[in-house]
C-alpha cells in the first residue's frame, strides 16, 4: 500500500509545491510533486537565506534597480523549478508541470493611483512578456476586478492561467468565464490550459472570527465545503465544454491557521482529484510514511451542517473581507521584497 505523498497522489490528487526554492523543489519532485508555485514571500524568504546574495550583488553591479532585480531573481528562480518539471509538462504533453509565476501585486496597490483600465492593460501586458518564449510557464492573476478583467484578452492570445485569490463560487465563475470567452477566440484550443487557485484556511479563519456562534460540527468546514462545491462545479462546466487539458482547480492555502489541528485537515479532507499548492511543511506532515490518504473529495458532511453553514454564512461579505485582507497581502509581500533587496544594496554602498 502506498503511504505519504505518493499515497495522496494516488488518489487522483496533484501535488504542486508552494515554493521555487531549487533546494525543496528538487526533493519535492523526488518524491513526486509534479509543479510549483511562486509569490514575493517565497523569493523573500529565499533572499533572507543568503543564498542569493552574490547574485544581488552582481545584478547591483550591472546597474539594475531595485524592481528589476526582484524581478530577475523571481524569472531565474521560476525558470530554474520550471527545468525541473519540464520532464513531466512534456510527458502529459502540457497537462501538468507546470510553474506558476505571479504578476506585480503592486498593480492592485491604491496607492499606485491606476485607473482601472490601466491596470487591465499592464495585467494583459505583463502577462504576454512573462509567458513569451516559456513552455511550462504559467501567469498567475488573481481574482481581482482588474485581474478578472484581464483574463479574456490573456487566455485568447494564449497564455497559460492561474487564476489566484479565489474565495467563493460568483470569483471563480466570473474568472472561468473569462477565460472561456478568451480561450474560445482562438484557431484551436490545443495547448489551452487553465487553473484556478480557491483559498481554503483563510476561510475558517474568518467563520472562527465572524461567527463564532456556529455549532462544533459546523465550524472549520466551510473552507472545505466551499472548495468542494467550486471543484464540483468546474468538473461540471468542463465536462459540457470538453478541452484538450484539463481546466483543474487549484486547492490553495491547505496549511492550517489553528495549530491543534492535524497538518493534514485540508490535505486529506481534499483528496481525490485537482491540484494541491501545499507549503513545505504541510508537503513534509503529507509525506509521513504513516500516512495514507483516500478519495474523500466528492464527499459533503451531514446536511444538517450543510444547512447551517447556508443559513448563517453570508458568503458576499466573506468575499469583501477576504479579497480586502488578501490584497492587503498581495501587495505587502512585494513592498517587503523591494525593501529587503534595498538593504541588500545599502550594505553594499
């Protein structure tokens, strides 16, 4: 009987490492990842090992600023985790490995003063120059109103999609249909491949915080029955409009928020088909040798709970705080990465 990882894959189950770290990339797909994902976290934490600090300095003494280097570091790094996974991307002729690369968060900063249109187009824009010349590449875009807006006008001119910060089924509906309508504009949908990334933790983060009052069964399982029903309904919306690849959902943020819970709660509870974007640790707990997982993603808890989950949760503003809270972290992380390889080139002046 198979245990750990390869037990989750075995079920039907994906796993896409959430890291570009060549190191845990390299071992992660040893033991069966067959892709990755990246963000300005993960390049920081990478940055704060050391372990790029002779690049840093060369990329500051060929005269780049500070954003270009962030965004040499993020291409090398995508590009290096996308050599590890090409073998798989060529064996399932384009359905799996690949390596997500996410576009400039600080397109959703306020801040920033864009109109939305401008954002749209730097969206379009960024996402052609970042994908062009890449076979396993694919252009991360979250679910914003801008980054929703610029999903048709990408998927028609055939970039590869994931589309992140997917909180609740009207975001992923709106985003599918997007890309549908772009990919549909196309000479031929070979090739044609999309993802969709729903959120999990953040969302019994939130029932914990805003509906305390729900019942011991209840709590903690709107996360999954949310992502289930989203999974349910793009198997359903596939299978009437059949592609080449599989349009797949993503399972993203499986790493649990409330440390008495087993590492795995998400991991397990979604098994059986899809594409699992674990962090490394949750990566590592899933692949204990003691392990074993089963199909358990078509699987609903008792319609009492169901019921009450419908009543008492209003899922539009879940949607307005954690879109509020998730852009917050969208944008915070890159900001954080610009400032830390500015202290980079401080230390160096």
């Amino acid at each position: 009987m198979a245990h750990g990882l390869q037990s989750l894959m075995a079920t039907g189950t994906k796993v896409w490492l959430d890291s570009v770290d060549p190191q845990i990339v390299a071992e992660a797909r040893g033991e069966g990842a067959t892709g990755a994902t990246s963000n300005p976290v993960i390049i920081s934490d990478l940055i704060k090992t050391g372990r790029f600090n002779d690049r840093i300095a060369a990329l500051v003494a060929d005269g780049k600023d500070d954003p270009a280097i962030a965004w040499t570091l993020t291409d090398e790094l995508v590009r290096h985790a996308q050599r590890e996974f090409l073998e798989t991307w060529k064996r399932t002729l384009g359905d799996d490995g690949w390596v997500s690369f996410e576009l400039d968060p600080l397109l959703e900063d306020v801040g920033a003063g864009l109109s939305r249109a401008e954002q749209v187009a730097r969206y379009v824009d960024l996402g052609k120059a970042w994908s062009a010349g890449e076979s396993n590449r694919m252009i991360k875009v979250p679910a914003t109103p801008a980054g929703i807006a610029a999903l048709e006008p990408l998927a028609a001119a055939g970039v590869p999609l994931n589309v992140t910060l997917i909180f609740t089924m009207p975001q992923y509906i709106q985003a599918r249909d997007a890309v549908w309508r772009g990919a549909r504009t196309r000479s031929s949908l070979a090739g044609f491949k999309s993802v969709y990334s729903v959120f999990i933790s953040r969302i019994d983060v939130y029932t914990q915080q805003y509906l305390p009052g729900l019942s011991a069964a209840a709590q903690g399982m709107l996360g999954i029955v949310n992502a289930k029903r989203i999974w349910a309904e793009n198997r359903a919306f596939w299978q009437a409009h059949p592609t080449p690849l599989k349009q797949e959902i993503v399972f993203a943020s499986t790493g649990v928020k409330q440390p008495e819970l087993d590492p795995c709660t998400y991991v397990a509870a979604l098994a059986g088909d899809g594409i699992q974007t674990n962090p490394p640790a949750t990566t590592r707990a899933a692949n204990d040798p003691q392990r074993t997982f089963s199909r358990q993603l078509d699987q609903l808890p008792p319609a009492a709970v169901l019921e009450e989950l419908d009543t008492h949760v209003a899922m539009a503003p879940l949607e307005e705080v954690l879109m509020r809270e998730g852009v917050e972290k969208f944008v915070a992380p890159q900001r954080a990465l610009l400032a830390l390889i500015a202290s980079h080139r401080a230390s160096r002046a």
